[in-house]
C-alpha cells in the first residue's frame, strides 16, 4: 500500500474520472449523478456512464448486484466517460472487487471500512481480507468507516430509522469527493431542499452528513491531494445538463410546438426507453397526450389513429419491442402517414441484457418488417443531440410522410452531457403537409413532385373524406388495387421517396483528416468514443486518419462513396457484430470494409480502439 | 362530444363509390345498411365521422363507407381508434370487427379498449367462425363444432361476447341479430348517443363457412318466440302471444306464461340497463331462452377522454409554461462566457 504524503499540494488535473459504485440499493446512481451536476454548474465538461443491474434490489453483497456510476469531468473537452479510474468509491467488497481492474495504478480508492465484514467478503467471493493481504499495494486505498461515521452525525437527528440513517452513507462519500475536488455543496444541499421538501428531518439528516464527509475528507491527513479541475472552455450560452431520454423527449416537445401540432405519446413501459415516458407524461401543460398502452402493439397502433387524426404521433420502445411493432410500422409505411419510433437499443437478442447498451437493432430498423418496407432511419450519437435528432426525425415524418425510426442506446440514452439549450425560435422550421380544402380534384395519394410525399387529409376536413388501409392502394386514388403494374409503381414510389431523402440530408464531414490511410467510421452512440480515440492518435501525431461518423442511417448522405474514396481503407467500429458493415458492404461493394466489433453490452474503451486503429495503419 | 348537423343526409351519402364485395347472402350487407341508414338519423356531419377496422371479412366495412375510415391490421382496431379518439375527442369513431379479430388475436386491445371506456361505437360481427381465411373455427365456436381445423369437432369452449366484455367493464353492451336492421339502427343511435365504449354484437350469419349458426334464434318464424328485446325501463315480456315474462327465481332467471298461475305483467322484471350492477346483466347475457336482445347495460360513467381532459386542464391551471423555451430554461441552468 502507497503510504499518504504528509504535504497537502494543490494540483491541477485537465480531466478528472470517478466511479462511485456499491450495491444497488446504496444510491450510487444518485450520488454520481449530484458529482456530475455539480461539477458542470462549475463549467466542467462532463460525460456519465451509469451501469448498473436489471435486477432492482438484488441481493445485498452480492457481485451481479453491483450498480455503478462513472463520472469523467474535464477542464478540455470531454466525450467519454473515460477508460480508466482516477478515483474509485467502493461501498463495499463487492463493489471493489467488480471495479479494481478500472482503477489506474497508483490512484486512489476509498473503501467503507465498515462494509468488509467477513460475510460480505463471503458474498463477494474475496478468499482472503483485500485491505489486509497486500493485493490493493498498488493503489492508494483510503480505508473510512462511513457507515459508522454517518450513525455518528445523525446521533442527535430526531426521527429516523436505522435504515435511513444508513441508506445516507453514500453523502458521507459524496462529501469526501465535493472536496477532494474542490466542488461546492450547494447544489447538492439545494436538491435535499426540493426532493424532501415535505421531510424536514431527511433535509438535516442528508445535509448533516453530506458535510461531515466533507469535513472529515478537509480534516484527515489521509487525503494525499487536493485536486481541482478547472472550468472547460465551452462556447458561451446557456447551459443545463440533460440525459439522453430527456433530451429525446425535448426534441419533440420542440418539433410539436414548430409545427403547431399536439404531440401524441403511444407507449409501453420497458428498459431503458420508458424515461422518455415519464418526462413526457409530465408535459401535459403543453397539450402532450401521452397513453400507457396494454401492450407494444397498442402502443404504435394508437400513434397510428392519433397520427390519422392529425397529431404529431411517436412511440417510443426498447430492442424486443420494436420487434413487436414491426407489422403495425409496415401498416404506418403503407398508409404514409407520419409517424416516429423511437428505440432505445439494450443488449439482445430476446430479452437480452436490458439495462446495458449495444447497437444491434440496426439490422432489425432497417428490414425487420414484411414486404419492401423501408423506413426513414436515423441515429442519435451523443446525449444532449439526443434533443436534434428526435427533431429531426419528426421534421422528416412530416415532411416526407413516411414513418422514422430513431435510434439511440442506453449508453447515450441514460448518459448524462452539458446541453446548451436550444431556443424552439433557433430550431429549423417544420412544414406538416395537411390539405385543407376540399378541392375536388384532390386525390388521397397526390404527391409533392419533388418529396413524393403526399397530402395529409384529417378527418373533420370536409370534402376530403376517404379511406386507407393496408392493403396495396391505387396509387392516385387510394383504393384496394391487386393490380400488378400498380403494385410494381407503388413499391418503387414507396423506395424512391425514402431515396429523396437525401436531397434534404446534410452531406458527411469527416472529421480529423478529409483523406489519407484510414477512415474509421462509426455510427450513433460511439461517437464520443471514436472521437476520444482519433484526438489521442492525433495528439500522439498520427495525422492521415480520419472519421466518418453517420447519424443518417436511410438513406445514407449522398457523399458516402465520395468520402470512403478517399482513404485507403476503411474501419467499421460498432457495438455488434457488423450490423452497419455490412449495409455498406451492400450498398457500396467497390470498398474493402474492415470491421472493429465488441459486444459486451459495454461502450468502447478509448484504449482498445487507439490500439486498434495503430494495428490498422502500421 | 361530436357537432350535430343541419345538413339533411340519406343513407346513400354514407355509401362509398366501391362495389361491395361480401358473399351473396351475408349479413354483412343488412348491417352496412343499417348503419347507413342511423347515421343520417345521428346527424353527425359526414366529415366527423370514421371508421376503423382490423382484419376480416367485416372489416372491409370502411371501405364501403363514405366517410374516413381505416382498414387496418388484424386485431387493432381498438387500439387504432382510441388513438383516433384521443387526438380528436370531437369525432364520431366507430370500430368494425369480428370475432376472430376483436377476442382471438385482438382480445388484449379489446378488454382494454371497454376498461378505460373511451367513447367508441364498436359493431362486434360475431359470425362463429373464420370466414376470410375459409373457414377456421374461433373464440365464439361452439365445442363439437365441425370446420376446417377442427374436421373432427372443436375442442375449445366459446367465449360469450357479452360475459367477456362486461367482465372487462364494458358500460353499454347490446345484442341483435343480424336479420333485423331496424332494431340495428335503433341500437347503433342509441350507442353513438352513449358516451363510452358501446359494444354491439351483431349475430351475423356467414351463408359460406357456418350458415345458418343463429338461425334457431333468428329465423323469422322463430325470432319472435326465442328472443326478448329488452328496453330501459320495460317488463321483459317476448313471445309471439306477447305473453311470456322473465322473473328472478332465486339466483336464476325463469320464464313464466302470462296469465297463469296468476302471473301478472306486475311480476316480471323491468329492465334496469343503467345500474351498475351488472349481476343481471350477465345472467341476461348468458340467457339461451330466451336469448336476450337489446340494449343490455348502459350504465353510464366518466370516459376516458373527460378524465384525460380534466387533467390537463388542472395541469394547465397550475403550470407557469406555455411554451417549450419555458422548460427548457427552467430549473438548473449555468451560463458559460
């Protein structure tokens, strides 16, 4: 064990990570989440990356029931949670033994001293005391007794349980963290002040041990450094720090109010989409109706008559509830109407890993329907643009009358980023295309020369009655049509209209480098990784490789093949097993197409894709 | 709640251009006339009319409709109008569907659709059989029954229409056969006047697949002696002579003759569709004789869409935004030079 330096020494650190992790019942989620808060109010750049069990309380001690929170916060800019561990806070044996292969050598663990009793290190399968065997010697381990610690603050507080008390042991460590990082406590003190507004005594009790932790971290010789992180340079504005989901529901709540139509929420509670339910459910102020549906189907299949009816319609879902939605999507295909499915990628297939991440529902977005159906497909790539492409995606339903599938993950989607806030007078003007005359020439299927779209007739105009369905329809009148020249002209109309959609699409940039030996390319949720790996090989002085990040998924930007023939070869980085290789290698045979694939239900490591990307080019 | 009109319709301003395309025969066309013909008596303008189906034979309906409607996919209908309904509360929204379509594949969208009771008109064409995919057996098809997939008899008992639905909270459900298209018109006004789910099962016989399926209730000869039209407020008297009643025997309903043993008109029961109760509601339902017919249950209760409404609305009094920038600027904000 590294023994504690006597001299307190103030230390500037560029970027800082942290991970708070303990059982899942120990509030880790919450903790991690007042860290990173803080630490952008402070002008930090932040990146979070909650991981945490499907199970809600598993089994106190136990290895799988292990939730953690990393926090990474930066003076420069920040795009992923980080590889490795500055700090780690362990709550218990458990939660050191699932976490110590992060921690960098030589950095520093807090343990809770208390929580290693014999039949916790049982639960954790630890054969002998870790903090008396020798094996944490690389490591600065701060052993504290925080559950003793925090009894010992509360002993005066009148009215709480023992397990209150306990249970707010992890603000004793959030306290030792506020000031090895020299954050200020406020915000944290301010948040007890609302969330137990009606519990005078959880105010004073969470506060009280909030600041003996901070106390107890200022007043103990242990604590080697004081470290601080300075403020990120960051384009002036207004600020807040958004989750990905919160940011998915933003986007429509923005694109409803610029189209001047009510937003309609079909949906089914399921992991991890169903946030973007419960922050939309909240908005009822601005008209959003939002209905908890028996199941998937009916979820999409409401969106379905509300967008017939004229509303700005999504559904929202995770990986095997889009499996569920996939015939009343081909319905919505068929029927061109306006509609967007959000889903939230989990590791599959079948149930799958629910509460970890993959990108394996490309695939499944792209062809998992019957009959040629394509769809519109996009992809968010970083939290806080979570906000841009549910925008997007309900601007281009609009527009283009055709369902979207928006796709995020859970990475992004439970991650946490700085946003800077978008007014809805900044955002890009959407133009649903609702007939309103009865013009007695209309047809239900006329279309716009240059989309394809056709009109969208509601009920209640008069004069436009009609009817639609799934079956194939003339393709001017709407009627049930077995005719075999039409049903040749209305599949290649439904193809071609989800082509055009590259005429309204922004062209691909690469970034790093416009040609040279390697282009490595990637798509939705890694983008912060990527990015973190390409600007340590550039800062390490690697200069002709570059990336092509795709958040349009179909159709692709119209510049894809130009952009790949600039480089010698091309590098596929994705969390599954080639799901966008090989859309690319359908569309663009020409190119040789190398893949870099993990699927752990982890995001990519900064580190294995600098190493891969170097065992590419040398 | 839907604006009445001035303007003056025929049934024939409800009929589409398209040829219609049910088996010759089929009750189909009894009850698309029916329709047809109540909806000029609703008054409800044509453009706030629509209707949704799911798959089957009878939900070729809309088509047939000139108004807007939705074929849509096979079980959802419920689901689809609902979402219809929700987006645009003023709208008369009726719902097309079968037995295989509303209680096999549909049967979730179904008991759910009746528990929120969001104001639907629901035509439940309840034939007893597969009749678009040839001849199947389904949830209404009686054990024994001989058809394409049970050559050697039905193994599966039936559900009963009526039982499920009022199981599953339906307010109103009414009952009529399918040979009788003004007691069809008369029920379909009174269930679009009802606000709530109104669930009608029409027995529809299918000439093709299962003819002939209700006919001992049904057929002209018979009808007036197996079924009784209950009314609100009326003694439940049937029978050609008019001199059959229903009284409760204990926990049992009982036909009595009129006339004898002293049986009077004063002691049969008077039918209470609008209690909440629905205890005689089911043991009418579940009545072979005679088979109850009518309006059933209309009790009425709080949609849906007025509990929705009235949340937003409360929502609306105590929320300071009214616009997105509102929220998005609200709360834990930092400013960055």
């Amino acid at each position: 064990m590294i023994e504690a330096k006597e001299e307190t020494q103030k230390q500037v650190l560029e970027q800082v990570v942290v991970r708070f992790a303990g059982d899942s019942g120990d509030g880790m989620q919450l903790t991690g989440t007042q860290f990173s808060d803080t630490s952008a109010m402070f002008g930090n750049d932040v990146a979070t990356f909650p991981n945490y069990p499907a199970e809600i309380r598993a089994p106190q001690g136990s290895l799988y029931g292990v939730s953690g929170f990393q926090v990474h916060i930066g003076s420069v800019e920040i795009s992923t949670p980080g590889d490795n561990l500055d700090l780690l806070v362990a709550m218990n044996p458990a939660g050191l033994k699932t976490n110590i292969k992060a921690v960098k050598p030589g950095h520093m663990i807090i343990v809770d001293a208390d929580a290693f009793t014999k039949k916790n290190l049982e639960k954790a399968q630890y054969e002998s005391h870790p903090l008396e065997d020798g094996s944490l010697e690389n490591y600065q381990v701060i052993e504290v007794g925080m559950t003793s610690l925090t009894k010992e603050a509360l002993k005066d507080v009148q009215g709480l349980d023992n397990k209150s008390i306990i249970r707010s042991k992890n603000m004793f460590a959030l306290g030792m963290v506020y000031w090895m990082y020299n954050r200020s406590k406020q915000h944290t003190i301010d948040f007890f002040n609302k969330k137990f507004k009606t519990k005078p005594e959880l105010i004073e009790s969470n506060t009280k041990v909030l600041n003996a932790g901070y106390f107890y971290a200022e007043t103990l010789e242990l604590i080697p450094n004081d470290y601080t992180v300075a403020p990120a340079k960051m384009p002036a504005g207004t600020y807040r720090i958004i989750m990905g989901n919160t940011a998915t529901a933003w986007g429509f709540l923005a694109a409803a109010e610029k189209s001047g139509l009510e937003l309609f929420l079909g949906s089914y509670p399921i992991t991890p989409a169903s946030d973007i339910l419960h922050e939309l459910v909240k908005h009822k102020h601005f008209g959003v109706k939002a209905l908890q549906a028996e199941d998937e189907i009916a979820g999409i299949s409401s969106a379905i008559g509300a967008s017939f009816a004229g509303d700005l319609a999504i559904t929202t879902t995770s990986g095997p509830g889009l499996a569920l939605k996939g015939e009343a999507l081909g319905l919505a295909l068929m029927l061109e109407l306006p509609l967007v499915v959000v889903d939230v990628q989990r590791g599959g297939p079948s149930t799958g890993l629910p509460t970890k991440t993959e990108q394996s529902d490309l695939l499944q977005a792209m062809f998992g329907r019957n009959g040629e159906s394509p769809v519109i497909v996009v992809a968010a790539s970083t939290p806080s643009n979570c906000f841009n492409y549910a925008y997007e995606a309900a601007k281009l339903t609009l527009e283009h009358m055709t369902p979207v599938i928006l796709l995020t993950d859970g990475y992004i989607a439970n991650g946490s980023a700085p946003w800077k806030i978008q007014s809805v007078d900044d955002m890009p003007d959407i133009k649903p295309l609702k007939v309103t005359k009865g013009d007695s020439d209309w047809q239900p299927y006329d279309r716009d020369e240059e989309t394809l779209a056709r009109g969208w007739a509601i009920p209640g105009t008069p004069g436009l009655e009609h009817r639609v369905g799934g079956l194939e329809k003339d393709k001017l009148s709407g009627q049930v049509s077995y005719d075999p020249d039409n049903h040749q002209a209305m599949t290649d109309i439904r193809a071609e209209k989800i082509k055009r959609v590259q005429n309204y699409i922004p062209e691909l940039t690469p970034e790093f480098a416009q040609e040279g030996e390697l282009l490595v390319v990637g798509w939705g949720g890694t983008y912060g990784n990527l990015y973190a790996a390409l600007k340590d090989l550039k800062q390490s002085g690697v200069k002709d490789v570059g990336l092509a990040h795709f958040n349009y998924i179909n159709p692709l930007p119209k510049n894809t093949a130009e952009v790949f023939s600039k480089f010698k070869k091309l590098l596929v980085c994705e969390l599954n097993t080639g799901q966008f290789a090989s859309i690319l290698k359908m569309q663009f045979p020409q190119f040789t197409i190398n893949q870099f694939n993990k699927i752990e239900g982890l995001p990519f490591g900064t580190n294995e894709l600098v190493e891969k990307i170097n065992e590419e080019i040398s | 709640m839907e604006t009445t009109t001035d303007k003056k319709y025929t049934f024939k301003d409800f009929a589409s251009d398209q040829e219609v395309r049910w088996c010759p025969g089929c009750d189909d066309y009894v009850i698309l006339r029916a329709v047809q013909k109540a909806l000029p008596e609703i008054g409800v303008n044509k453009e706030d009319v629509v209707f949704i189906s799911g798959i089957g034979c009878s939900s070729r309906f809309p088509y047939y409709m000139d108004t807007y409607g939705m074929h849509g996919i096979h079980g959802r209908a419920p689901a689809i109008a609902s979402g219809v309904k929700l987006a645009n509360p003023e709208l008369s929204v009726w719902v097309i569907t079968g037995d295989g379509d509303s209680m096999a594949i549909g049967g979730n969208h179904f008991i759910h659709m009746l528990r929120r009771n969001i104001d639907l008109n629901v035509i439940l064409f309840n034939n007893e059989i597969y009749g678009l995919t040839k001849g199947q057996f389904s949830p209404t098809s009686l054990v024994g029954q001989k058809t394409k997939s049970s050559p050697f008899g039905n193994t599966q008992p039936p559900f009963l229409p009526g039982e499920l639905a009022i199981g599953a909270q339906a307010r109103f459900f009414a009952r009529v056969g399918g040979n009788t298209p003004k007691e069809m018109s008369h029920v379909f006004i009174e269930a679009e006047k009802f606000k709530g789910t109104s669930l009608i099962e029409v027995l529809q016989n299918c000439p093709i697949f299962n003819d002939g399926c209700f006919s001992k209730y049904t057929d002209k000869d018979v009808r007036e002696d197996k079924q009784l039209f209950v009314e609100h407020g009326k003694p439940m008297i049937f029978g050609k002579e008019k001199n059959k009643g229903l009284v409760l025997n204990g926990l049992k309903l009982e036909v009595v003759t009129l006339g004898e043993n002293g049986i009077t008109e004063e002691d049969l029961l008077v039918h209470d569709a609008q209690t909440q109760d629905p205890t005689l509601h089911q043991m009418l339902v579940r009545s072979e004789y005679p088979l109850v017919t009518g309006i059933i249950r209309g009790f009425p209760d709080v949609t849906f869409e007025e509990r929705v409404s009235a949340l937003v609305e409360e929502v609306k009094a105590n929320s300071s935004f009214t616009k997105t920038d509102d929220l998005f600027f609200s709360g834990e904000t930092y400013e960055v030079t």
